[in-house]
C-alpha cells in the first residue's frame, strides 16, 4: 500500500503591520508554501503465524515568505522556513497459541531550518527506538499485555519505558482493567 499528498499555495499579502515604534507600515509581498507526504507500508505473511511489515514515512513542509514596503520600495521582512520529517518502521508479529508476540525498531529523523529566531541554521534530531510486547490471553475473560520501549535521542538522551496492564471480564458488560507505564515524548 502506498499514499502520498502533495500541496503547494501562492499567497498574496497586503496589510499594515505596527513597527516597534508604534508606527503603522504598508506592507506588502508574496509567498509559497509547499508540502508533501510519502507513506508506503509493505506487509508480508512469512506463514499463517509471522507478519512483517515495513512502513516508511517522509514529509516536507516549506514556507517562502516576502514582504515589501512599498512606500521605500525596500525589503522589511524575509524567511525561508524548511522542515523535514521521516520515520522507517519495522514490525514483526507472531501469533503462539495464547500469546501475539509484537518486537519493532525504528527512528525518527527531524530537521528545521528558519531565520525566523535568528541565524537560519540546520538543526535536528533522531530518535532511534526498539520495543517488545506479550499479549498473553490465559482465558477468554482475561488479558494480559507485556511490553518494553527502548528510545534513544539525540538531544534527551535514553530512556527504558516498561508497561504491564490487565483486564479481567466480570461480566458480559463490566470488566476490570489494571495498567501501569512509562513514556517518553
């Protein structure tokens, strides 16, 4: 399966803007943004208990923006603003009796570069991570899920996020559910 999109828009702008004096100034320019995405996901059965799928997915987004003072004829304001992001996932599920076994690695990889704040420099960021998850059903009434998260990034460092959670039916329509975890965002 693969899905895409791809937008791109012309503006025109004429407005006043409030100078840090106080003082009102006609402006006036043009700008274009443009962005794209790209997510193709490949699954292959290995038997009738393995699935592997890969995921790749990459997106843009760039904002070219320039304005004019009309009055002077003279540049008042420029950027050129750019951001990237890609994420390359895999999974691997296998079903064993009363377990589906889920393991997976992947990493995101984001970039941005904008003079909007100051010198328009590069800067960015990965993620690398890897998980593994049990999903243990012992009974029909009962679950039980498992899981590890590795995550190391470039700027935050590493952290180890476990999860356990529960959940027991007591009835056709009232169950119990039990769950503790750790995330990193």
């Amino acid at each position: 399966v693969v899905s895409g999109r791809y937008f791109r828009e012309k503006q025109q702008f004429d407005f006043e803007v409030l100078s840090g004096n106080n003082e009102k100034i006609r402006t006036s320019g043009d700008g274009i943004t443009s962005d794209w995405n790209f997510n193709p996901v490949l699954t292959h059965r290995v038997n009738d208990r393995t699935k592997l799928t890969a995921r790749f997915y990459a997106t843009q987004y760039r904002t070219e923006t320039r304005l004019v003072n009309p009055a002077t004829d003279t540049l008042y304001y420029t950027d050129n603003f750019y951001q990237a992001f890609s994420r390359p996932e895999l999974n691997l599920e296998h079903f064993a009796g009363q377990h589906a076994l889920t393991f997976g690695a992947g990493a995101n990889l984001e970039s941005v570069e904008t003079g909007r704040y100051g010198v328009a420099v590069m800067r960015g960021q990965e993620t690398t991570y890897g998980f593994a998850q049990d999903e243990w059903t012992p009974s029909e009434r009962m679950n039980v899920i498992a899981g590890l998260r590795f995550d190391y990034n470039t700027v935050y460092g590493s952290q180890l996020s476990p999860k356990l959670s529960l959940r027991y039916e007591l009835g056709k329509n009232i169950s119990l559910k039990a769950s503790y975890g750790v995330g990193f965002k």
